[in-house]
C-alpha cells in the first residue's frame, strides 16, 4: 500500500480551548504545496443573515522544545 499523501489537504477541529470571543471557533493543519500552515477560522454573520466561516492562514511556527521553560519559575532555581 502505498504511503498517504497529505499534500494540499487540511482539516479544521472546533477549537474546544476557545476561552474569548476573538479566539478562532475552529483550527487545524494545512499542507500548501508540501508548506506546512495553520488554519483558523470564526463563524460569523453577514449583514444578509447568512451564517459564514471567515478565515486565516498562517505559516506553521516550528516547534521550540525550550520555549515552555523560557522565563518560567525553573529559571529562578537554577544556579547557572
């Protein structure tokens, strides 16, 4: 069987973080061309009354394995 091809393929996952109202209402990956992006998108209305998704693309940050200890109370413990 040959492997899976997810190029110019995405999905969007209601973002079941969503804490405010300006944070996307759905997220997901997006592969462009073999360019991995992210995908957010809000529901919205028109002035019509018409129910519409409004999105944005972005390009896909790679992953920082020591962001989530940047400036953290750890950094206040270490002696160096």
């Amino acid at each position: 069987m040959p492997d899976y091809d997810d190029k110019n393929r995405g999905a969007l996952f209601r973002n079941k973080q969503k804490k405010k109202p300006n944070q996307p209402d759905y997220r997901g990956p997006l592969n462009y061309e073999g360019v991995e992006l992210e995908v957010a998108g809000w529901m919205k209305k028109s002035k019509a009354g018409d129910s519409y998704m409004s999105l944005t693309v972005q390009k896909k940050e790679p992953a920082d394995p020591g962001a989530s200890y940047a400036n953290s109370d750890l950094d206040k413990d270490m002696p160096f």
